[in-house]
C-alpha cells in the first residue's frame, strides 16, 4: 500500500510486478522481463543526469556529430553510452544498435535479443529544459552470426517497445504487444503503475507538423494543412488546434493522452530522403505503440510496421495518431 500526498492509499503495481504478471497471464518469456528492467534501469540514470542538467556542467553541445551529421548534445553522448553500457551486462541481450552509432554493437553471441534505440530524442529541447525522451525497440535476434541484416526486420516483428518521457512527470510507456502501460516515476525512484490501456480516440481536432517546413512540402500534405487551417468554413467543417513540441516522445505521449495526429512529412529539399525520421529508433517502436492503442501509423502509402527496412538508419515519412485522421490524409495522398 502507498500513500500519496493527499492521504488516500492505493496499492501500486511496479514495472516489475507487470511484467511478471504479463509472464504468468501472456506467456511472456522471462528473460524479456529482464531486458525491460535493464531499459528502465538505464532511463533512471539518464533521468538524474537530465534533472541535473547545468548542475553537473552537462548541458550544450558536445562538439560532436553522429552518423547522421547532427551536432551532439553532451546529453546525447551520455544518454547513449550509459543505455550501451547498461544493455552489453545483459545476458539476454545479443546485440544493440543506437541512433547515435555507425553500427551495430555485438554483446552476448547467445543473446536471444536485439536492442534498437534513440538515446535521447528532441536534442534541439534539452538547454531550454522541455521535454525530452528516450525510445527503445526489442526485436527477436535470428538464428546464426549476427549481422546488420539480423536487425533489419518489419515493425512487427517488435515483441516489445516503448519510451520514457523526461518531463514534469517521468514517464515510461510501453507494450509487449498486449496493450499500452504507463508507468509514472515514483519518490521511491520506483517506476509504478499509473494508466493502462489507453485507447485513441478515433476522431481528432488536433495536429501538430512542423509548420516552418510547409514551403518544402508536398502537394497532398499542402492540401491537407490547408484543410485543417480553414477550420469551420473549409471542407473538414470542424476547427483544429495546432501544437509542436519538437520532441516526438511528447508528441506521442499526447496522442495517447488524448488523441490527435502527428505528422513529419517526406519534403522536396532532398528527394533522396523519403522522411526526416528514422524507421528502426523511432517509427517503429512508436507506431507499434499507436497501434496497441487502437490509432494507425503510415507513411502515407503504407502501414509503417510493414516497410521492409534496407539499412539501421533508413528514415521515413511518418503519419500516427487518431485513426480517422491517418487514415484521410494517407488516402489524399494515394489518390494524388
């Protein structure tokens, strides 16, 4: 039994106790368990180094670019190797592939797991205290030598995802594919229990795009934008709020809070780019998120968690929230 601030006591379930229910009730295998405890071990670290921020001299740029080409926040560096250093003591654990590296990393040859992850998501927020996150994704590791190729699998083939949402609360979402569980940092330094199965609401008046981008979009999204910004005297005859976090964990977090759909669209600067987002750190575990929680996921031609990926840093175009919505704007642009 707890006892929060206000006298009330309720019993709370922790991330361990869920997951070993899941085990009993879903079959789910133990040593998954052991890997998400290790996440969630790793997340409380990088949880004290955001709340110290410019305490510990941890703030700003770390002089650095990833194999993206992005400057580096120290908070980046640091994220990824403590969530590196926490994953290669697990056992269970074969290899690890971060948004932050070049390549893979092989860590236990009999490791029946393959770990995908984006350190810190939303850099661009962490020196001007908004918030930010880490997203992970849990793939099967396949039989024989590992290889890049071992960890170019579809979204579905996830047996588990989710994130931690550093922000006035902390928070770590996931699913092992039987719905979404949401677990809120407790004073215990404990993460417990506090929402599950959250639905999407089908309908939305809310979306969020990065609107400073919209000259470089193409026709369908232009087009779809419009529609939204029209409000109640355009086509959609409803009115639409905008928001942007510039952090997708926060973005999602929303949706699944309360609906909505996030977009960011393929643009004309570099036709070569089909999207800014990658497909294996942060599309895949987010979508099947969205999906657990009855929303959709696409990249306006198909459901995200059935691209056949060709490389650990393939980015595409990403469309997920309020099926209704996803699923009008995947539609105009298909019929364009």
């Amino acid at each position: 039994m707890t006892q929060n601030l206000y006298g009330s006591t309720s019993v709370s379930v922790l991330l361990n106790n869920y997951l070993q229910q899941h085990e009993q009730n879903h079959a789910l295998p133990s040593n998954l368990t052991d890997v998400l405890n290790s996440i969630s071990q790793a997340c409380l670290h990088i949880n004290e180094a955001v709340r110290a921020g410019a305490l510990n001299n941890i703030l700003g740029s770390a002089h650095t670019g990833n194999i993206q080409g992005e400057e580096q926040k120290k908070l980046d560096v640091l994220a990824n190797q403590i969530l590196i250093d926490t994953l290669s003591t697990q056992s269970a654990v074969a290899g690890l592939a971060s948004e932050e590296e070049e390549s893979f990393i092989s860590t236990n040859q009999k490791g029946q797991y393959l770990v995908l992850f984006d350190p810190l998501d939303g850099s661009s927020n962490i020196d001007v205290n908004i918030s930010i996150g880490t997203i992970f994704s849990i793939l099967p590791k396949p039989a024989g030598e590992l290889k890049t190729e071992s960890f170019l699998q579809t979204g579905r083939h996830q047996v588990a995802s989710g994130y931690v949402l550093y922000g006035p609360q902390t928070i770590l979402v996931l699913t092992v594919k039987h719905g979404v569980a949401m677990f809120t940092l407790n004073q215990h330094n404990q993460f417990e229990l506090t929402e599950e199965n959250p639905s999407i609401p089908v309908q939305t008046t809310e979306f969020a795009i990065n609107m400073s981008n919209q000259r470089h979009w193409q026709a369908p999204m232009q087009k779809y934008i419009a529609e939204l910004l029209a409000g109640k005297i355009g086509i959609r005859g409803k009115d639409y709020n905008m928001r942007w976090v510039a952090s997708m964990v926060a973005e999602v977090h929303r949706i699944l809070i309360r609906g909505g759909i996030f977009t960011y669209p393929q643009d004309q600067r570099d036709p070569s780019k089909p999207g800014k987002l990658r497909l294996m750190y942060e599309a895949n575990p987010m979508s099947l998120l969205i999906e657990q929680a009855q929303g959709k996921a696409t990249n306006t031609q198909q459901n995200i968690l059935d691209i056949q990926p060709n490389g650990l840093h393939q980015r595409v175009a990403v469309v997920l929230g309020s099926k209704e919505e996803v699923d009008y704007l995947t539609a105009k642009h298909q019929n364009c």
